[in-house]
C-alpha cells in the first residue's frame, strides 16, 4: 500500500509557512534542528525549552503540567497528534498503517513561544498559554493557503476549560476528551451508518458504539477541506454542536487522532485509503445480482431455486444460505440432514456460474462441538461477572474473540475444513458487531486485547481479518469478499461489504439508507449494500409492500452491489426437523421465511425486478471502473452531491438522492403511491466548481428514461411512474444506459 502523492508545496515553502506559525524568522534562524541537544534547549528560549525533536525529524513533542503531547507527519499533507498523562503516548495501530521509511520529512520550526510542523499541505501551530506558558493550544492549518481547518477550544478564561482533557475514572482509567472549535456554514459528512435521513452532520450528536443496524467508522470529512479520524476503538460519544465539536471516549489510555487536509473530497478520501488501507479488488462476481432469503434451509431447495432463475433467464451472480444451516451455532459447519453433499451442491452452482455464500455466525453455543475447547484455550469473550453468556438468542451462547490472533486461526481452520474446501466461495459475517444480549451492556464484557468498553469497536474490522487474512492463505486474492453487518476504521482493506442491518420494511427506512450510504463512502467504506425490500416486516402479498420492494429494487440497481433479501411474511415453520437440534432441544422458533424470489411477487413486480437486474448487467463496465477507483483511489461508489460539487452550497445538503460515481445521479422514489418527485440537479453556472471540463462547459444532466437534458443548477419535477426510477447522466455520459429505464 502506498501513500498519495506529496504536496506540491516544496520544502522551502513549507518551512517559510511554518517560521511564520511559530513567530521565526523567515529563514532557518529560529529554527531548532534535529541535532539540537537538552542542554542547549535548557538554555533557549521558553517554546526551545518546552519542545523536542524526534530523533528521525519526523514528530514534535511537547510536555508539561503531566501531559505529553506528540504531533508526527502521517502520510502525504497528513499528522497524527496523541496526548497522554504522566506517561509517554502509546504506539497502537487500531486502524493507522505505518507510513513509509521514505516520506519527506515535515518542516519544524520552534519559535519563542510557539511551534509548528507542516507536512505538505497540513501545518500544525503549537502554541504556549497560560501565565506560566505552561499550557498548549493547536491549530491546524492548511499551509498552501493559510487558512485555519480546524483548532482548539482555548481554556475560557477563568473557567480553565482543557481541550485535551483526561477526565478520571473511579477504576483509576480515564475518560478522554477532544474539543475544538466549531464554524458556522461547515458540512460535516462520514461517520458511518445511522438510521436517519440526515445528510450534513452539523448538530448531530452520535454514539461511538456498534449496534444492530448502527455501525460507528469515526471517521468525518469537514467542508473546511479537512478529514479527520477518531483513532480510538472505545465506545463513545461526538457532538457536532454549534458551540464546540467534542470527541469523548468512555475510557481509554490517550486522545488519538489523525487529521489530513485536501482540496476535494477526493484527495481526503484518497489520502485516507492510503493511511488506513485500501479496499482490494472487487471480484465479477460482486458487480452482478444476488439472491437470498431468510432461509433456503435445505440443499434442494437451494438448488431448485438457483434452477429456476436459470430457466427464468434472470441473470443472478451469487446465492446465499442464510443462517441455522448448521446444528448448533458454533459447530462451523453444514447439518448433513439437511445439507448431504454440500461438494455437489456447489459443484452444480458453479456449472450454472453461480456463486455461493454461507453465512457464519461468532456465536458459539455452549453446547457446541467447538465450545469447550474455545473455552479451554480461551478463545471466547468473557463476562466480568455472572453467567459467562454473551448473548442469549436463541440459547445461550458466547461470542468469540476475534481480537485473539490464536481465536482466528482456529475458526479460519474449521472455515477452511468444513465450507471453503467444499467449494463455498464467500462468507456472509453477520453479528459482527457484536450484538451483546439484545441491550448492548458493552461495559460487562471482555477481550483478548482489552474490555469492550475501551477498545470494542475495533471487532468487526478483526472479525472481517479471520476471513479476509484465511482465504489469501488459500490463494484468493483479488476474489474476496466478507459481507458484515459492522465495520470500523480500516475494515475496508478486508474486504468488509457492510450492509445496513436488519432495517424494517417501511418507506422511512429506505429513505434512511440513501443517507446511510453516503455516509459510509465519506467515512472511508466504499462497499455498502442494504435487504433489498428490508429485513422486517414485509409481506409479498401486499401491495402496499410490492410497491415498497419495486422502489427498494430501483435504489439497490445502483448500490455497490444489488442484493435481495429479507425475512419475508408469514414465517414459517419447517414441518418435522429442524423441529428439535442435534441436542435434542426444541427450536421450533426458528423459522424460515416466505418466498423472496423475483416471481414471488407477481408478474409486474418480476418484470420491474428483472429490468433492473438487466440494467445492472448493462453497467457492468461502469460498475468496474467505481469499484476500480474504490481500489486504488479510495473513492465510494455511492456520493452525495457536495462530493462531486463541494463548492455548491445548493449541494451540501441534499438527503434524498445521490451520485452512484461521478456520472450518474439517481432520485429513488421513497414515498408510497408518489408517481413523480422534484431533483435538484447540481452545477449551477455561477458555482466555482460547475464547469465539468477545462472547457469550461457547464454541467447539463439527460434524463435517462425521457432523454431530456437540463442545466445544472436548478430543481426540476420529473415523472416516476412504478417501473422509473429518476435517474440521470452528466454532461452526456450515460455508459449504455439511456433507454433502458
């Protein structure tokens, strides 16, 4: 993995800019080398005093009044800035990558009572406060134009507020927290998936935590041109307010956080890939349709279904077996009951060039096969106190530790064994968050590498390593991909597809995915999906539902992937087993859905369903080219129009439709029995970004279902008839679609 290219800023520049922060002389006088020592800093000035050089010239430290405070250049026009009490700061790497041996080292330049490093565009200024200049404030600047990203809270004058404050526990722990100040007119985007159709986060406060259907990726991307990282996996809290932005961790060790500057969304998307990681290649498999349901629970009618989209002619790229394939959670393995020769099952898939995906589960029931030795080797979670039971649905059981490296070698060993060497082709990682007893108690649990409370969130992203890190040891690569129901900072570069959880079937729920999509791109996870129709509550024979499901199917034709599923009405009952486990103990709740199948809803339904399906075959070098820049650029599939239109006000908050790449901008439908909806149309002629060209042509969008073109820059009203999604192509490229909605 390699980082994005320096700043075009040269050394010189940089350490003008940074003799300035620090109130040194333009040139080199004033400047404190590498070389300097403690006796002649002793003797210096305060700020000479106060500040130090790392050996390799690549950090500045500062410490006083019990704290320690480190400023390292992190990747191109990017730092890393940690603060701890009475100890040096730590080195973890939750999310951040190393950075390169060979970067060009930052420009520092101690002052007198200041101090600053600048690496590339980003410049830090460390300034001493207090009577006794014993206290410091930060600011961040970005160092091409001079203008002030983001800075500090200041100590309020006789209140003696800290913006770096280590508030203490009664354990001895500490609480930590962030603040700085905040702008009127900033857009905040990022930050993951929240079930809200709320688009500029400006206002917002969000937990820092993992739930069903909630997945925290702390990482925002500002208006003011910067990106910044929470680096930190503790359960938590952020306030964007109007008065202050505030990062809070329930407890950890130190603040952490990496900030990068960048003149586009674009460049911090891209220098953010490269210090967290990339996403890797998509595979062909992912750019097509997928089929699942709650549950094919048995191989024939697997088989009978993947049969039948073969005789249908519906193009279908990959089938999935829900979860309760197994005899009991944990055993990592089909029931030969029910599934007798899973070789042959995939072998007939793969004629048909289907794929399969087999869902897993970390639960491990207490009377799994695997339970005691996990338990003996310690490769499970652990309660605090009480009953040692992480969940409870639908028995008892224990989640694993994927933060144990010994813990992934053996689930991957049985993975391997039981599912990959049968010809299962891709993993589906539900409960990756994980889901602790229906009520989230995250403080009563323990890791491997530390309490949930401090450093839970980071699980998902090891959960998705299991599976990503086993199936390169078998030769993989390029072909991978883990759906999961969580993600965190640096998932990304496993292979996680996150997908939004078990949302309910409702109108207000699709219209919180649109958000929930672009927000997950912003926060650095380009591979997001949603249950096409969602998970709860939908029966295929209602019409209100049918409708729902259509307008659900037209938003997933152009997500990072197109995938049906859901829990569909009535559940039913498999007569006779799975009546009772391989224990003997009654499972009778556990069911398995209704129909999900295209040609389960009618005739019209299949016809709308299958033109998108079509549609999506249409895009498919489109398609590759999103998941392309998603590799080697960081860049999410799913945009809202401030990404590609960041200097348009008009844009910035725009909730309701999106741009699926740079090129085509979709409108779904999200009101029930609405046969038309209004779509702003971004790049209005006076914007400073409208041009799309050196040209310097305005932006024009074709209607791909009319073949109208309008300007950029203004609201139109537009026909959405059952069978339209509204849909358009920029400046004239369409990629083969005009025509086909």
């Amino acid at each position: 993995m390699t980082f994005s290219t320096p700043s075009t800023l040269s050394a010189d520049e940089q350490h003008a800019f940074a003799a300035q922060l620090a109130g040194a002389a333009g040139d080199a006088s004033g400047s404190v080398s590498v070389e300097t020592s403690s006796a002649s800093r002793a003797t210096g000035s305060i700020a000479e005093q106060a500040f130090h050089v790392a050996a390799d010239g690549t950090a500045l430290e500062w410490n006083g009044d019990g704290e320690y405070v480190r400023i390292d250049a992190w990747g191109a026009n990017s730092v890393r800035v940690r603060s701890r009490l009475m100890q040096r700061v730590i080195d973890a790497d939750w999310a951040l990558l190393a950075p390169p041996a060979d970067a060009a080292k930052p420009q520092i330049v101690i002052g007198e009572l200041a101090a600053a490093i600048v690496n590339g565009n980003i410049a830090v200024k460390l300034e001493l406060t207090g009577w006794q200049h014993d206290q410091l404030r930060l600011s961040f600047l970005n160092a091409a134009t001079g203008a002030t990203l983001l800075r500090e809270t200041d100590d309020g004058g006789a209140l003696r507020l800290r913006a770096r404050a280590h508030h203490p526990l009664e354990s001895g722990a500490e609480s930590p927290v962030a603040t700085f100040e905040a702008y009127a007119g900033e857009h905040i985007y990022g930050m993951g998936e929240y079930q809200q159709p709320v688009l500029d986060l400006k206002g917002s406060t969000l937990e820092l935590a993992h739930r069903n259907s909630q997945v925290s990726v702390p990482f925002m991307v500002s208006s003011r041109g910067y990106g910044f990282l929470w680096h930190n996996p503790a359960v938590g809290q952020v306030t964007f307010g109007e008065n202050r932005t505030e990062w809070r961790a329930g407890v950890a060790d130190q603040i952490d956080y990496w900030i990068t500057a960048g003149d586009t969304p674009a460049q911090i998307e891209a220098q953010y890939a490269d210090a967290t990681g990339h996403a890797p290649v998509m595979p062909e498999w992912g750019l097509g349709f997928w089929q699942c349901k709650l549950r094919y629970w048995n191989q024939e009618q697997l088989l009978e279904t993947a049969r039948e989209f073969k005789r249908r002619n519906i193009p279908i790229d990959l089938i999935v077996i829900d979860f309760f394939h197994w005899p009991l959670m944990g055993d990592f393995r089909f029931d030969e009951e029910f599934w007798p020769d899973p070789k042959a099952m995939a072998d007939e898939l793969h004629k048909m060039g289907i794929k399969l995906m087999v869902s897993v589960w970390p639960q491990i029931d207490l009377e799994s096969e695997n339970y005691d030795e996990m338990r003996r080797r310690n490769l499970l979670a652990k309660t605090r106190q009480g009953k040692d039971v992480g969940m409870w649905w639908p028995r008892d059981n224990q989640f694993l530790d994927a933060t144990n490296p010994d813990t992934r070698a053996f689930v991957w060993a049985l993975a391997k064994k039981n599912y990959t060497d049968l010809g299962v082709d891709a993993f589906w990682l539900d409960e990756a968050e994980p889901e602790w007893g229906g009520d989230y108690d995250y403080a009563h649990y323990l890791f491997h590498i530390g309490p949930v409370g401090k450093i839970g969130n980071i699980y998902p992203q090891k959960y998705n390593q299991t599976f990503y890190d086993g199936q390169l040891s078998i030769g993989r690569k390029d072909d991978i991909v883990n759906l999961t129901r969580a993600a965190w900072a640096g998932s990304q570069r496993y292979g996680s597809l996150v997908w939004s959880g078990d949302v309910h079937s409702t109108f207000d729920d699709l219209k919180a995915q649109i958000t929930c999509a672009i927000h997950m791109g912003a926060a650095g996870i380009p591979w997001f999906t949603t249950d096409m129709g969602g998970f709860a509550g939908g029966d295929p024979s209602s019409e209100d539902f049918r409708e729902l499901y259509v307008r659900w199917c037209q938003f997933s034709a152009f997500s990072a992937v197109m995938r049906n599923h859901g829990d569909r009405m009535p559940a039913t009952r498999v007569p006779g087993k799975p009546t009772f486990d391989r224990k003997g103990n009654p499972i009778d709740h556990i069911t398995t859905g209704a129909d999900n199948e295209p040609w389960t809803y009618g005739e019209d339904v299949e016809r709308i369903m299958v033109k998108y399906i079509n549609l999506r075959e249409a895009m498919r070098p489109y398609t590759r080219e999103l998941f392309a820049e998603a590799h080697e650029s960081g860049q999410p599939l799913v945009r809202g129009l401030f990404y590609e239109f960041p200097g348009e006000e008009a844009a910035a908050n725009v909730a309701d439709e999106y741009l699926f790449g740079p090129d085509i901008l979709v409108a779904p439908v999200t009101e029930l029995g609405a046969r038309s909806r209004s779509v702003y149309l971004p790049g209005a002629a006076d914007a400073s970004d409208a041009a799309d060209g050196a040209d310097g042509e305005p932006t024009t969008w074709t209607n791909l279902h009319t073949g109208e073109t309008f300007a950029g820059g203004q609201t139109i009203t537009v026909d959405a008839p059952l069978d339209v999604v509204p849909a358009f192509a920029r400046n004239g490229r369409d990629h083969g679609l005009q025509g086909l909605i």
